[in-house]
C-alpha cells in the first residue's frame, strides 16, 4: 500500500512539474536588451500577425510594418506601408514585391518575404512613440520599456513558469 502511495504522490509531482516547465504555447515576446527589466508577452491572434507603427524621426510620418508568423515560429515581415519615399524610406519594391500607392495616397509594399529570428528595435526617445498593434489595439513600447532602450521581439514557446516568474502577459491566454 506504501508502494502505491509513493508511486502516484511520484506521478503527480512528475506530472505537475511537465505541466509547469514544458513551454507549449508561442507568445510574441519583448525583452529589453541595453537595460534591465523583466520581458512582455503578447499572446497572438488565430491570424498570427501583428505590426509594428511608428513615427518616422526625418519627415515625422507615420510608417507602419507587417509581420506574420512562420510555421517555424521566425517572424516574417509581409508588408510596408508608409506616407514618404525620402531619406529613409523605400521608392520601390524589390524582386516579387509590389509596390502600389493607396486610396489614401500612401504608398505600400506588399507581397514581402523577409523573415527574421527575431527584431531588434530601439524605442524612440523624443518622436516615433513605436507602438505594437495587436488585434486593433495598440500597445506603446514606452508603456513596458525605457525609451531609448533596445529591444528584441521574437516568437517563443513559454512555459506555465515563464508566464509567471516576473513577466507581464498581456492578452488572452
């Protein structure tokens, strides 16, 4: 009888400590690189995509970057719409790109392939007010971080225990 009380009390810890410590849901995390503070995970939509906006610093317009996941969890960016072709900016696309001008008058480039492990971005001090968009909501990079800070943005497995040790998680779990 002590046998089988030790074995499933042995199971149950076994199991518990799988449930806490195997990552098995992908969050879009933010984690500060040039400063100290704790990571901020975003749980994506069923469409697995998010952008990034911005304020450009040159011709202070705004400039808006698409992203999609990868089925290997890398970040694929899709598409670039923005409002300028000066400094900074590209004045056409690039190889199966397309680049066309809206009914709005800014211009988009679409049909985009770059994937990335990850992006790193520093947060704008005085104009861009970089913000991720996530399900129509925006949420300011300066709300989690220091501006003109570094960040890196990527695609991670968490566990129940990454979710909880000094993280903020923000949306649906």
């Amino acid at each position: 009888m002590k046998k089988f009380i030790f074995t499933g009390a042995f199971l149950l810890i076994l199991c518990l400590l799988v449930i806490l410590f195997i990552p098995l849901h992908i969050f879009l995390v933010i984690e500060p690189r040039s400063t100290s503070g704790d990571s901020v995970l975003f749980s994506l939509s069923e469409d697995h995509s998010f952008s990034v906006r911005y304020t450009h610093s040159i011709h202070l317009s705004e400039v808006e970057e698409f992203y999609h996941q990868t089925s290997s969890n890398q970040i694929q960016q899709t598409k670039l719409l923005y409002e300028d072709t000066a400094i900074g900016m590209p004045a056409n696309a690039e190889g199966d790109e397309v680049f066309e001008v809206t009914k709005e008058g800014k211009y988009l480039i679409s049909n985009m392939n770059k994937v990335f492990p990850y992006i790193d971005i520093r947060i704008g001090q005085v104009v861009a007010n970089h913000r991720l968009v996530l399900d129509g909501k925006e949420y300011p990079f300066a709300d989690y971080f220091d501006k003109g800070s570094v960040v890196r943005v990527q695609l991670k497995k968490q566990s129940l225990y990454d979710q909880w040790k000094g993280v903020t998680v923000v949306g649906e779990r």
